[in-house]
C-alpha cells in the first residue's frame, strides 16, 4: 500500500490554494488536487508534508505549525 501525505493550504479568509495538473503530469493530468506526496521510508507523515511543500512551493514550514487530521 502506498501511502501519502496531503496539505490542505487556506487563508484568513478561508480561501484554499489548489494545485491544477497540467496536461502532461504523469498522474491525475489535467485535474485539481492537493499538495503533498508520498510519504518515505521512516518519514512521519507531517515530516512528508513539511518536505513536500519544500520540493513543490520553495516554502519552508515548522511541521508544529501543521494541523494533523486522519481519513
């Protein structure tokens, strides 16, 4: 089973950031989705989100700064 790690990222004013896959993406194309990945051998999935928001939007974030929720 794979397993991944999502960010849902809003503003004050509750607006949400959406990533739109292009055409060529090599999964999901040309849809709208979360940010985030799978997660890595001994990575925690706030550590994968934290690294994942990195490698996707340059932006470094303190994984304390994070909500965690569980589906």
């Amino acid at each position: 089973m794979i397993q991944v790690a999502l960010a849902i990222i809003s503003n004050k004013d509750n607006e949400v950031l959406l990533q739109h896959r292009d055409n060529n993406a090599p999964t999901n194309p040309n849809k709208w989705g979360l940010w985030g990945g799978r997660i890595e051998k001994d990575e925690t999935p706030l550590e994968a989100v934290v690294r994942e928001l990195k490698e996707e939007l340059n932006i470094d974030v303190n994984k304390d700064s994070l909500t965690p929720f569980n589906t």
